[in-house]
C-alpha cells in the first residue's frame, strides 16, 4: 500500500473534507461526486451527484441522519449498466457494504466508481431529528469530536464495529491487491480515517489502484504511518464488540419461541416502508404486493371460516419472514427499516440479531470485500458437514434402499 495522505482539519472535518474533493474536482480526479447535501430552507439532507465546487459547500460528509440509504442511491445512478463518467462516492461504511452487496446481485456496476469510506460514529434515529433538529445537530458535532456520547444513536449504531475499514488488512501487505492482482478484498477504494488526528489533521487512506490513483493527483503531505488512527479505531472496535455480544444475547431472548416472535411484530401495519427503504430489497415487483396475495372477499372469508377467525391487516409474520429469507446474509445492519417504520417496531434490531446468527452460520461478512461469493449462489459439497447427523457407515442397508425407492 502507498502511504496514506494527511488533510489539514483547522477548520474543522466537514471542511477538511471538502476542501479535499474540491481540489480532485478541480484537478478532475473524477467527473462528478455523489454526496449528501443538506437542502436549503430545510432541514433535509439529500444525494445530490455534483460537479460543481461550489455546489459542495452545501455538502455534509457525515450527516446526523440516514434520510435514504447510499447503496440506494448509487443503484439508480448506475442500474442501467457502467457510465461514461467517474463518479466518486462517499459515503459511510454500512452504505458502502450495501453496494457490495448490490454489485454481487449485479445491482450496481463499479467499474467507472470510486467508492470512498468514512469513519463513521453513527446516526440518529430519523424521528428524533424530526422533533427537534437543532439539538440533534448540536449532539452529533459533539459526538464527531469524542466519539463518546453514544445516547443519541440509533441502537443499531451504537454496537456497530464495523464503522470503519478493517485495520489488519492495511497493516498486513500480503493482503494488499498488487499489479497481478488487479480485483480487491476491500469494500472501498479509498478510506477517510477521522481517529486519531487530534482535530488536526484527517488521513485519506488509499486501498485499492482506484485510490491511489484519485490521491495521486492532489497537493497532500505523506504519512507513512497511520498508527494513532489504527490504534483509534482498534480501540472502539474493541468496546463495540462487546456490546454487540450483549445486544445479541438480550435480543436473543425476546425473540426465542413462536410467540415471542411474533410478539416482536405485534404492531405491524403491512405497509412495506422497510422494505422499500431496505438497500437489499431491490425487486421492481415485491411477492408481498403482487396480486396473489390479493385475497378477495370470498377468500377472505374462507380463510376466517378455516381459522376461526381472521386478523388484518394478513400475513404481515409471513411478510417479515419473507423478508429474513431472501435478504438476511445480506443484511449489513444500516438500521433504514427501523427509521421508516411508523410504528416504531424495532425491525433493524431483530434483523441484526437474526443476520449475526445467519451470517455466522455461513462464514459470511456482506460487504467486507467484492470478491467473496455469496453464500447461495456459491455451493459447496461438504459445507454443512457441521450441522448434520452422521451415519455410522456411509452406505444404506439393501433393505433401507429398497424402502425408499
């Protein structure tokens, strides 16, 4: 890995920040940048695709809130196939992971896209900063700072250690894509490191050919190393895995057993806002809205008369099941469920619960780089050896052969 590049921040990250992509503007290190933007007269943040320096004044790197998830974003910019532009995008690392996602589900292609990562404290739950926006703006510019008052987080933020790129494989260069490697393990191009500089100074961190490319161009000062950022993120990552270890164990008990778990969904309203806003629900046409389960008044009356009696709105357990079976591996808990449900059911809590067991169970991190097959579409003969009962010889009796003919 080339030497990471040291930003001045004496005026503060957010400027640090773009004062960077102004300059690769400038120097067209890429043709346009997507980035949130705060809209005036408002207190919305929005993806705005910009090629204009001064358009990026009204640019938030890291806004409090996750108004619409990046890895949604980047899919419509780029879902009818590669661009005739390059495109850098920022965005915070669950996004990231979700665009890997998307890229494996042949979503999104990232051949003219330089994905760039930010070390990222969290965000507010949405509603919280709809009641009162100036306090949660004043609270997370406090948070930016020391990375300790955790309170006005999501929940799903609050345990997340993944907020950042994985440490060791920077400090390992075997991992490290080379010339005859040219694909990579990582989940971005180019990583902004906020630990570690005192308020000083940021790191931009090349990972990929992408990144020192987009670097190569820019007036920046070397930093051999980046040990105080490492030793930063090291050190959060270690107080979030504990926590999640302890969310996991809570979560598992509120959700153990038939009842508990549907319990859990009692105040679903079947509107589907989760899976509209979920990056990895990307299907133009969702079973759960199709016209099979359309039910006329008939059949819904048949129904009652089979069940005794008949709740409405139907199906909404069936709904989130459906939604844990086709997307759970993939779920990178960006906490966008829970922020769109009106009826404040915990929903990115439990998917985060039920992903780390699924994930676990498949040896599987989304996201964490683009070379890693998805576990369904990729079968293995002796994969689930683990989770079967053995038999003590490995040919059936004539006779059990003949019984299942």
């Amino acid at each position: 890995m080339k030497s990471a590049k040291t930003i001045p921040a004496d005026r503060g990250l957010s400027h640090a920040i773009i004062d960077l992509f102004k300059q690769a503007l400038f120097k067209k290190s890429f043709d346009a940048l997507l980035i949130p933007v705060k809209i005036p007269e408002t207190e919305a943040y929005s993806w705005v695709l910009l090629n204009e320096e001064s358009l990026l004044d009204k640019a938030v790197p890291l806004p409090p809130v996750m108004p619409n998830q990046g890895g949604n974003a980047l899919s419509h910019v780029t879902k009818h196939g590669n661009l005739n532009l390059k495109i850098a995008a920022l965005m915070r690392p669950c996004e990231i992971r979700a665009v890997v996602e998307l890229q494996k589900l042949k979503q999104i292609d990232l051949e003219n896209i330089t994905l760039i990562s930010i070390d990222c404290p969290g965000a507010a739950p949405l509603s919280d900063y709809m009641a009162d926006p100036e306090k949660i703006e004043k609270s997370y510019g406090i948070l930016l700072e020391d990375w300790e008052s955790q309170d006005i987080l999501r929940p799903v933020c609050q345990i997340c250690e993944k907020f950042s790129v994985s440490v060791s494989s920077i400090s390992s260069p075997e991992e490290m894509p080379s010339e005859e490697t040219p694909t990579t393990p990582f989940s971005s191009d180019l990583h902004i490191g906020l630990l570690g500089g005192n308020g000083k100074e940021i790191y931009a961190i090349p990972l990929t050919s992408k990144g020192e490319e987009l670097l190569s161009n820019l007036d920046l000062e070397s930093r051999e190393s980046i040990e105080e950022w490492e030793s930063g993120v090291r050190e959060i990552q270690k107080k979030k895995i504990m926590e999640r270890d302890k969310f996991n164990t809570t979560w598992t008990e509120r959700l153990s057993g038939t009842d508990k778990f549907i319990d859990a969904f009692d105040r679903c309203i079947n509107c589907h806002n989760c899976m509209r806003v979920c990056p990895v629900c990307y299907c133009r046409q969702c079973y759960f809205d199709s016209r099979t389960l359309r039910l006329s008044p008939q059949e819904m009356l048949t129904r009652a008369g089979q069940r005794g009696a008949l709740r409405f709105p139907l199906d909404t357990i069936l709904f989130h099941l459906g939604r844990m079976s086709h997307m759970v591996l993939s779920c990178v808990s960006c906490g966008a469920c829970e922020d769109a449900c009106p009826m404040s059911i915990p929903v990115a809590q439990i998917f985060t619960t039920v992903g780390d067991r699924m994930q676990k169970d498949f040896h599987y991190m989304p996201g964490r780089n683009r070379e890693e097959i998805l576990p369904l579409q990729d079968f293995l003969e002796d994969e689930w050896h683990e989770v079967e009962t053995p038999r003590e010889t490995g040919e059936s009796s004539a006779g059990e052969a003949e019984k299942n003919a």
